[in-house]
C-alpha cells in the first residue's frame, strides 16, 4: 500500500473508534468502575482485567497500546500508576482527556493521553514497569515494530499484558455460533433468520465467520489477525500466563437480546461449557490474555 493510501485508511480508522468512543461516553463514562459491570464485560473480561489490574501498584510506569476512550490508562492512575495511553483516534483520545479532567481530583496516579501511530511509533527506552494492550493488536500493520519498541520501552523483568484475538475463527466454533445465535433471541427476528438461512444456505456460516471476524468494521480490522504475534511475543518475551477465552460466548453475548438476568444466568453457563471445550481442543478459540515478561535480572514485582 503507498504512503497516502495508508494514510487514508488510518485516519478512517481514528474516525470509527472516534465514533464508537462517542457513542459508548452517551451510554456510560469511560471509566473501567462502571463499564466492569456492563454485561459483555462481566461474563467475558471482567475476572481477567481485575485480576490484571491488582497487579498495579502506587509508583509504577504504566503505558497503554491502543487506549481507547482511556478507562483502562485511567484504571491504572486510579491504582496510583504514572500511566500514559497512545491511541490513533483524536475523537477517543479528546474523550479520555476529557473524563480525566473530570475526575483527577480522585485519582491517586496520573493519566496522560496521546494521540499516535503504534505502526511507526518510537517510545522512550525502559521506561514502563508495565506495557498493557486490549483489542489493539489484530488492528495493526506492523505488530512486529510495535513488539519491538515495547521491549525497548519496557524496563528489565517488566510485564506486557495483553487481550487479544490471535486467527481466524475454525468451522466447528462458527458453525456452533450459528446454530446458537440462530435458536437463541438476537436483534434479528426468527423469520428473518429464516430467510436468510433460505437465501445464505451453506454460505450462511460464513457470514457467521465474517461478522465474529467482526470484517468490515475498520479498515485495518483484519490487518493483525495475518500476524501469529502470540509466536511474535513467544520470539522476544517470557511468557508466564497464557489464559484462553471461551469461543463462541463473546459474539453471543453481543448478538443475545433477553432480560438481563437470565441472559447472564445462560451466558455465565454457557461461557463454563465453551471454557471446558476449549480446554479440551474440541472448539478453537481465538481469544487469548497473554502475560508475558521482558527477560531481566530485576523482575519487578507485578
Ligand atoms: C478494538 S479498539 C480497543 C480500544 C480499547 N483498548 C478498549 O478495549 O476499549 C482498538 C483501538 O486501537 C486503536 N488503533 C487502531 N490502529 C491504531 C494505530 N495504528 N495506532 C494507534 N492506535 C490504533 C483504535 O483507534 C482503537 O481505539
């Protein structure tokens, strides 16, 4: 791709997160304290990132790849972290700095917000005791330059935490998925379920695949999913934890349309399943929460 047709798609990228960003603020403020609660999060990120973020301590440098309205940046400060968030989108970046104004007065640490390109980025030399990344990866042309520069970035025995998608979706996980959301209540109603099952037959899956693959959404949506980067930090870091998420439970939970509490009652107990499956080999999951570590002689303590 030549430099203005790359331009072109990153500065549309910033606008979608900028637009999502918005949208998410008019619902719920950009603040990990409420959106833990919020349904997706409760039954697939919740226990992790809480689980993440007891590991930050008053005092450490924390950076942020790809923050965001920032809430993430922002829990960190609010555990007493020095932490900075870099993300390509000036709407989601204007509204983490805003939020932030909003409330610093509670806030232990200190937040800080920047609006930049992690494909070209150049960050500062053992800075961070923590570099963390949710969702940011499968967005990224360069992965291998960003792993780069967060090594660099990271002090020896630092911590690089990170959520994210690594593959495509297998056919067993997608087929499940379809079935689910075809029998289950979504937004789309059964008859029109139906008839796109008539008119998609057997290209119905697919399109299943294509929309877990949430294609299309942003321009460089599928670019980092072409990158194995799980083998990329396996190359470079020490990788301590790896926790593998449910398959299919993710892209129900967004699709499921019920009352809240017995959508979360069979959320909570089809994520178990999916879980055990996954563990098993029988669905191929491509969530994955990654807790690697720079090699050092001073670990330090997170
Ligand atoms: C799926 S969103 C995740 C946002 C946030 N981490 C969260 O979990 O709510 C991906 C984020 O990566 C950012 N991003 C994508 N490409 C980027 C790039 N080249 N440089 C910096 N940020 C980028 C987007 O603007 C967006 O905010």
């Amino acid at each position: 791709m030549d430099e203005s047709g790359y331009e072109k798609r990153l500065a549309e990228e910033g606008e979608v997160w900028g637009r999502v960003a918005a949208a998410e603020a008019e619902v719920i403020a950009p603040d990990w304290r409420f959106h833990r609660t919020l349904r997706h999060n409760a039954i697939m990120h919740t226990a992790d990132i809480d689980n993440f973020l007891a590991g930050i301590q008053p005092g450490m440098t924390a950076l942020e790849v790809g923050c965001g309205s920032g809430w993430l940046t922002l829990a960190m400060a609010q555990r007493g972290a020095d932490a900075h968030g870099i993300d390509i989108s000036r709407g989601a970046i204007r509204i983490a700095r805003d939020y932030y104004d909003s409330v610093r007065d509670t806030v232990s640490g200190r937040a800080s917000y920047e609006v930049a390109d992690l494909n070209r980025i150049t960050l500062p030399p053992q800075k961070y005791d923590v570099v963390v990344g949710k969702g940011v990866l499968h967005h990224l042309s360069e992965v291998g330059h960003l792993l780069d520069q967060i090594y660099c970035a990271l002090k020896p025995g630092g911590l690089l935490w990170l959520a994210d998608t690594n593959g495509h979706e297998a056919l067993p996980t997608v087929l499940l998925a379809s079935v689910l959301t075809f029998v289950l209540p979504t937004e789309i109603s059964y008859r029109d379920k139906l008839k796109g099952l008539l008119r998609f037959g057997w290209r119905a899956p697919e399109r299943i695949k294509a929309s877990m693959q949430a294609e299309g959404l942003s321009p460089f949506e599928a670019a980092g999913r072409e990158h194995d980067w799980l083998a990329m930090i396996q190359e470079r870091f020490i990788i301590e934890r790896r926790i593998d998420m449910p398959a299919v439970t993710g892209y129900v939970t967004a699709q499921l349309k019920m009352p809240e509490r017995p959508a979360r009652l069979l959320l909570k107990s089809l994520a178990r399943v999916d879980r055990f499956l996954v563990r098993r080999g029988l669905l191929h999951n491509t969530g994955v929460v990654i807790y690697a570590r720079k090699p050092g002689r001073e670990m330090t303590d997170t």
